[in-house]
C-alpha cells in the first residue's frame, strides 16, 4: 500500500485553499484517498510535467484545482510513497 507524505509546502498551500475554498477540502480528501489507491486512475488524469517541473506528476481535483507529487520509495522497506508538493489553481501550482 502506498503512503502519502505532506511536503511542508504542500501543507501551507493546502491550508490556503481550503481557507478560501472551503468546499474542496471533501473534494482534496476524496483525490488523495484516489491517489493512494490508484494514482493513474483515469478520473485523476494524471500526467508527467515537463519544462521547469520535469520529473514531477500532477492530478486534477477539479477543473481548476492541481496536486503536484512525486513518487518516491523507501530504501528500507521497498514500500512506494507519494510526496505532495504543491496544490492550487492552474495558474499557481506551474
């Protein structure tokens, strides 16, 4: 099973987004639980970023609304893990 991990980044832009979009935080939590489960799921419509995030993937809560992660692995255990990096409109998060 995958493991999410909040970037502290992605912790200040969460709390920004839920403060002025009170309404996502059910749609945000609803994506991520997606994410852990299959985070190649069609309805995400997850895709790698190019140019200056190159290396980074990105998955849609809304139609204006992004998650930026990565996938990572634990060198210990061998267990796959998401780091969220950021969340936010279109226009913000690239």
């Amino acid at each position: 099973m995958r493991v999410l991990s909040w970037s502290p980044s992605f912790k200040r832009a969460y709390r920004r987004v839920v403060r002025k979009h009170l309404k996502l935080r059910r749609d945000i939590e609803t994506t991520l639980r997606m994410l852990i489960d299959d985070p190649l799921a069609p309805s995400l419509d997850t895709h790698k970023l190019k140019g200056n995030l190159a290396g980074l993937w990105a998955c849609s809560v809304e139609y204006d609304c992004r998650i930026i992660f990565t996938f990572e692995e634990n060198e210990n255990s061998g267990q796959e893990s998401i780091l969220l990096i950021d969340i936010g409109s279109h226009q913000e998060v690239y």
